[in-house]
C-alpha cells in the first residue's frame, strides 16, 4: 500500500523547474515576435497614411493652380506681374504670373513664387509655393477690387538635388534649371498648353525621407 501510494503521487507531480524555464522561455519569444509584429504593421500604416496625405496635399494645390491658369488669357513663366509690398515677393522667385479677365472688364493677375524655408520657420522646408492674387468671397469668386492677397499655396517642397529619379514626373523636374526648388513651369510655343509640375517631401518615419511627384496640364482661355 506504501508503494502504490508513492507512485501515485509520482504520477501526479507538476512540471519541473527546467521545463517552466523552456516553457517560459517559449512564450517570451512568442510574445516578442507578435510585438515585432504589430510594430512593423502600424509603422507601415503610418507611413502609407503620411504618403497619402502629401500626395493629397500636392494633389489639391496642383488642381487650384491649374483651375487658375485655365482662368487665365496669359501665362509669363518666371515673371511676377504683381510685384505688390503685400505679397512679400523680395524674397520669392516667381514660378509663374497669369492674367485673368475681371467680369466687370480688366484683369487680375496672380503670381505663384517659390521661397526657401530656414529650418526655425513654422512652414516645413526646404522651399515653400505662395499665391499672390486677388482674395476669394464665400462663394469662392473672387472678391471685385480686391488688393493682391498674399497666402502659402503648399510647403514642403523638395530641393531638386533630392528628387528620385526612377519616376518620369521627378526627371523632368529635375532637366528644369531655373529653380533650386523641386517646381517647373512650361507653355507650349503657341500657348495653348500650360504644364506644372511639383515635387514635396514627405518624411513617412523618422530618419526616412521620399520625395512626391505630381503634375497638371491646363489651356488658358482664347
């Protein structure tokens, strides 16, 4: 009866120190692997949500100068036809100038300029694209005898030294010469196209920099 007793609680005995360290092992590196994981995934998340902010950023700023240019009766490339003290254009190289027909007779004229952003500006660097042209109303018109209006168009406009050149939009940005700034600007000979093409950066992780390529084509008004 003693035997028997003494086998049965043999039997009946819990794990060993050896096997709860493997098995507490185990689950250790289980746990680590799924924190890697998850860590890989939500950063991949944010970067795929950084990337399509900026390129929805780029995306409207192009479709805003585009609507204009497509406004205009005249594009001049590299000139500013505002040259107004409230547009600040001292320190901004024109990218384009348009004239737009008033309804009540005349023109309006806008100027797109790029200025480059020191690293203590509340804008993100290295360049930066501004507007100066008439303000809007509610209606989004614009407002009659309005004074030139000054405002950043988009920031984060990449230097043309930084710009991937595996994508066609970002080359033939960077064959533009005129600007250090990832911009370019061009009018058919018979100026009936206008193209504009934009480059930003965008900073998905820390460390990590890509630069954005987009364009737009438009036709003045006859």
């Amino acid at each position: 009866m003693i035997r028997k007793g003494c086998r049965q609680n043999l039997s009946t005995a819990g794990f060993t120190v050896s096997e709860l360290l493997v098995s507490g092992l185990l689950g250790l590196i289980i746990v680590l692997a799924g924190g890697f994981v998850l860590k890989t995934n939500l950063s991949s998340d944010r970067r795929a949500a950084e990337l399509a902010k900026q390129r929805n950023q780029l995306g409207l700023a192009l479709d805003f100068m585009s609507s204009e240019m497509r406004q205009s009766r005249r594009i001049v490339l590299n000139a500013d036809l505002t040259a107004t003290a409230q547009c600040n254009t001292s320190t901004r190289k024109p990218i384009l100038s348009l004239e737009i027909p008033r309804p009540s007779g005349g023109l309006y004229t806008v100027t797109y300029a790029v200025q480059a952003i020191t690293p203590q500006h509340i804008w993100q660097g290295p360049h930066a694209i501004y507007r100066c042209g008439p303000s809007f109303n509610s209606e989004g018109r614009y407002t009659e005898n309005s004074s030139q209006f000054g405002d950043l168009l988009i920031d984060g406009v990449a230097n043309q030294v930084d710009l991937n050149t595996t994508s066609e939009i970002c080359r033939a940005i960077a064959a533009n010469r005129n600007h250090s700034a990832a911009v370019q600007a061009d009018l058919s000979e018979s100026q009936r196209l206008a193209s504009v093409m934009i480059g930003v950066v965008s900073r998905p992780n820390r460390g990590e920099q890509q630069v954005i390529c987009d364009s737009r084509l438009a036709t003045p008004r006859s």
